[in-house]
C-alpha cells in the first residue's frame, strides 16, 4: 500500500539532499492536508480582497468585475458628499462610544462583584445565568426586546403604568429618542455575563497574600478591592480598552439591523456597516457600498495599528 | 475569616445586585415562555408577566403542525450538522498539517492564513464572489464559505504542539502514514479541543440569520432564525398598523380577538422552539468555553 521511505514523510533526516520538489512530494499526505483548506481560505478571503477593487469601478453584474469600467475616486467622492455622509459616521462612532463607554466597566464591575462571593453555589448559579445570553442568536434577543417593549402590553410598559409613570403606554420602538438607550441595554445585557470570564481570571491570578496583609493591617474589603484587585488587572484592562479603541468602527451589525430597521429610525440606527448593507445589497449599488465598506475597512486599519502599538508599549511599559 | 460590619454590608449589597442581575437577565427569557403558554387572546388584553394566567398548549400545537416552522427546523439541523462537521474536519487536518514539524512553506501558509483575520474584503464583495460561484439560493451558501475558521485552526494547532511528541514519533518509525497518525492517534487524544469547537461552531450555525437573509430568497431554503426573524418583522409592521387603525374604530381591536391564538403568541411560541436546541447544549458549552475562551484571548 504504501512505500517505506514515504513513510518516513516528514522526519528528513538529510533535508538539503533531497531537490525541493521531491520533497514536497514525499510529504505528499500533510500538504495534502493543508491545501484545501488553503484554497478556501483563497477563494472565500482573498478573492474579495481582491474584489474590494471594484469600489474604483462602475460594477455591473452583467459586465462583471474585468468587465467593469474604472471610475477612480467617483464613489468615494460621492460617499463624502452624500447627505447620509455625516449622519452614519455620528451613528457608527456615538454608538461605538457608547457600547464602550458602557459595556467595558459593567463587565469589571460584575467580575469585581462575583469575586467577593464565597456562598459557591450562588455564584455558580449567577455566571450560569449571566453567560447565558451570549449563547442566543440576536433574532432571539431582539424577539424578546421587542416583547417587552411592545406597545402591546409589553412588560415594560405594564411596570410603567402600574407605578403610575405613564399613563398611555410609550411606544419605545419607534421613537428615535429611546433607540441608543435600547441598543447599549440590549448589548449590555447579552455581553455582561459572559465578558467576566477573562476578567475572573485576572482576578483569580492576584496574589492571595497581599489580602491576608491587607486585612492584618485593618483594609476592609472595600478598599482590598481599589488597592489591591483593581490595581492588579489594570494590564489586562487596559490591554482590552486598547483593543476595544481599535474597533472604534464597529458599532455592531445584527443588533442595529435586527432592532434599527424601521425607516423611522434610520436618523440615528444607520451606521457605516449596515447603510453599506442596505445601499448595497438591497438597492444594488454595488461599487458605492464597496467604496463606504473599504473607507471603513481603511480607518479601521489605521486604528488597529495604532491600538496595537499603543497595547505593546503599555504592556512594555507595565513590566 | 470574620468579616468586619463594612464588610458584611458589602456583601448584603453585592448578594443583592447580583440578585437583581440574575433576575433581570433570566425575565425576557421567562416572560416570552410565560405568553407562549398562555392563551393569546387573554395575553392580549394585558398583565401576563410572570405566571401563565390561561395555561395552555395551543400556541405549540399550532408551530408544531405549521409545515414551513418545521421545515426551517429540519434546515436548521442539516446546516448545523453539515456546517459542523465539514468545517471542524477541515479546520482540523488543516491544523495538524500546519503542527507537524519540516512541512514545507509551513511559515508562508500560515502568514497567508493569519492576514485573514486581520483584512477583509468586506460584505460587497464576499456577496458578489458568492454570487458569482453560484451559491445564492443554494443550502450550500450557509455551509461552505465560512468552512475554514483560522481562529479555530490556531486554536487546534495550540493543543496539536501540545500533544507528547514521543507519540507521534514511535507511530512513524512503526511505519504509520501521516494520515493514520493524525486519525488513529492525534484525533482520539483530542477529545476536549474537539468537542469545544464544535460546540461553538455548531452554535454559531444555529444561530446564523443573516447568510440566509442576503443569499436565499426560497423561503423554503430558510433556517429557524431566518424565518422567525422575517416573523418578527412583520409583527412590528403589524404593531405599528394596530396603533395607526386604532383611532379609526374597533374594527383592528375585533380583527386581533378573532382567534384565541395570537401572532404575538405564536412568534414566542416559535422563538422558545427556536432557543431550545441552545438549551439543551448550553450545559455541556459551558462546561468547556471558559478553557476556549481563555485560549482565545491569549492569542489575541
């Protein structure tokens, strides 16, 4: 079945003796493990990298991409000048600061709390609880935020009502007043649970006999948590405050498409993703969405970098 | 250790938040369970919130016996389980490919590999490659492009260096093919790493609307979530139709009362069907995502 020096595929005892090619093929069976998958990654990456290019074109799906005339800046231009310009990079970015304004303490603040909790059942239970969340699709999640705020006898509009601070039921959903508050609750209360975990192991590294000293000298358990827990993971907080300014672009996807869509909304759900999604794929215009998806893709490398460079020297400078 | 009464008072505060917050994260779940298994006509006139008030099972004998629910299920399931399988064998071999020491171009594979996870083409034209393979309104469009995760090879090439190299290497001087050592030594080991990240892709793809959404327009090609959140959509339309008839008379109030089931009722009844599959593996994710988690971040 098989020859014995091909068995010995990849241990090459004399690597340089052997030309190149005959030695890929002796090791026939791992590339032949690697390939396809490499061709995916081909054909489902880098193919639309390469595609990106079309943002320079007047794309037609008729035509096709080598088809297509060249139109240079012509999109680009357009995006910047397009009245819906201004509106969805405030979107993208109040909602991005938001999230994140919101969404990177709690997760602190829970993990800070769940450590203080000896009673281990009780804390089993609440992370069991709160990392459910994270296991729901947002259709689901947006199927229950709609429930309980529907106009409807949603449940939030009965507690209003029964504590008597409204009298006719409000209608949060369409009103572009209530739409961020709603978005950072949602997110808030999908993520919260489960973005504890990396932060719980932080926690769970800190020194044990700094609090035994701690308490020796009279710090109660409040300060134990400022001096001495708090102190100890602000790398690990910082690194992903660093990494979270990097994604300043992503102001989040399903969540605003799922809850945002109403045109009565679109003044304040719209961000660079989902207006890319709706000009593009809905009203077919395929260059112009091309175009405000690489402007994106553009910044967000630029962000990246700096973020990376910024988490290396505050990681540096940390040791 | 005896706790000072700051300190107690801390904690009474701390039991109590999280109290709360266990509540507040379980209610939307709850609330949906409740309507589902309550008449929808009387969930309509107000007040369901933590009890059924008219216990009933109308509202699941309805989803179970619509033709177009159970089908979207049965989609579910086949694109989770061909979507699982398909991409964990080939993140795997591609993983173990890339762990075995002297392949050649290993380092060029793997910068090929990795500058995906930082670069992307985008939405636009990932639709338009899709498109141009012929995938749109075929199952496979849910299934094939997001077959290789390099997020998940790295994960699988950590726990394959891990591995004793004793092992492997006694397997090939015993005269074993690279594919044998891989399938009758490397994967039996691999038990954890395995079951973790099929977990999370198999999670993932019940999950997933959003592939159906742009790529198929065969209602009978949807997914669960794809069809509940089309659903939920037209119940908001439906929502905001109510209020504007409203003024016009009772003649929506009448429509909406006709039947003891309700589309509100229906559409949790068919969300609960929808989460339970998440339910039921959600013991079993949890026991090993905090180790997947951690290994992710590490990473990063």
């Amino acid at each position: 079945m098989r020859t014995p020096i091909s068995a010995s595929s990849t241990i090459t005892i004399s690597p340089r003796a052997k030309p190149l090619w005959k030695r890929f093929l002796s090791q026939w069976q791992v590339q032949a493990m690697i390939w396809p998958a490499l061709i995916f990654i081909f054909v489902f990456s880098y193919l639309p990298m390469y595609g990106v290019l079309m943002a320079f074109q007047d794309y037609s799906l008729f035509k096709g991409f080598f088809g297509s005339q060249w139109t240079g800046l012509k999109h680009f231009e357009a995006f910047f000048h397009s009245p819906d310009f201004f509106r969805v990079i405030r979107n993208t970015i109040v909602i991005s600061l938001l999230k994140l304004f919101i969404g990177f303490p709690a997760p602190i603040l829970l993990a800070l709390m769940l450590n203080e909790v000896r009673n281990m059942v009780f804390k089993r239970v609440i992370q069991t609880i709160s990392y459910l969340p994270h296991f729901l699709s947002w259709v689901i999640v947006s199927g229950f935020t709609i429930s309980l705020l529907s106009v409807d006898n949603g449940s939030l509009n009965i507690l209003l009502q029964s504590l008597g601070l409204t009298d006719k039921p409000i209608n949060f959903l369409s009103t572009p007043e209530y739409f961020w508050g709603i978005i950072v609750t949602t997110n808030l209360w999908k993520e919260i649970g489960f973005a504890t975990i990396v932060y719980l192991a932080a926690i769970a590294g800190v020194d044990q006999s700094m609090y035994e000293a701690a308490s020796i000298d009279g710090a109660n358990k409040f300060k134990q948590i400022f001096l001495i827990t708090l102190p100890s993971i602000t790398p690990v907080i910082l690194i992903f405050l660093i990494l979270n300014i990097g994604g300043l672009l992503n102001a989040g996807f399903d969540d605003l498409l799922l809850l945002g869509s109403s045109p009565m909304l679109r003044d304040v759900a719209d961000v660079i993703d989902t207006y890319a999604y709706r000009v593009g794929i809905i009203n077919n215009r395929f260059s112009y969405a091309a175009a405000v998806g690489l402007f994106k893709a553009i910044i967000s490398v630029g962000l990246l970098t700096m973020a990376n460079y910024l988490a290396r020297r505050a990681g540096s400078s940390l040791w | 250790m005896k706790l000072s009464s700051s300190d107690k008072t801390l904690h009474i505060i701390i039991y109590i938040l999280l109290i709360i917050l266990g509540m507040v994260t379980l209610y939307p779940f709850w609330n949906s369970a409740v309507i589902s298994f309550n008449v929808g006509m009387d969930t309509s006139r107000g007040g369901v919130t933590i009890w059924p008030r008219q216990f009933t099972l109308d509202n699941y004998k309805i989803v179970f016996q619509d033709n177009r629910i159970l089908h979207a299920f049965y989609i579910s399931v086949m694109r989770t389980l061909a979507g699982t399988a398909i991409s964990i064998f080939l993140t795997a071999i591609f993983a173990y490919g890339l762990s075995v020491k002297g392949v050649i171009g290993k380092k060029y594979y793997m910068i090929f590999a990795i500058i995906t996870m930082y670069f992307s083409g985008g939405l636009i034209p990932f639709y338009l490659v899709n498109r141009e393979l012929g995938l749109m309104n075929s199952f496979w469009v849910m299934v094939i492009p997001t077959a290789v995760s390099v997020w998940n090879m790295i994960i699988f090439r950590t726990f394959f260096m891990g591995l004793p190299v004793g092992l492997e290497e006694s397997a090939k001087i015993d005269g074993c093919s690279t594919f044998g050592i891989f399938f009758r030594i490397v994967l039996p080991l691999s038990g954890p790493v395995l079951a973790t990240l099929s977990l999370f892709t198999a999670v993932y793809h019940w999950n997933d609307w959003f592939t159906a959404t742009i790529f198929i327009n065969k209602t009978e090609l949807f997914p669960i979530q794809t069809m509940l959140q089309q659903i939920l959509n037209s119940n908001i339309m439906s929502e905001q139709l109510t209020i504007a008839l409203k003024g016009n008379g009772a003649a929506a109030d009448a429509m909406s009362r006709m039947q003891s089931v309700t589309t509100k009722s229906l559409t949790m009844a068919t969300m609960m069907v929808a989460t339970l599959p998440i339910i039921a593996v959600y013991p079993f994710v949890q026991r090993f995502f905090v180790k997947g988690v951690l290994v992710g971040s590490l990473k990063e």
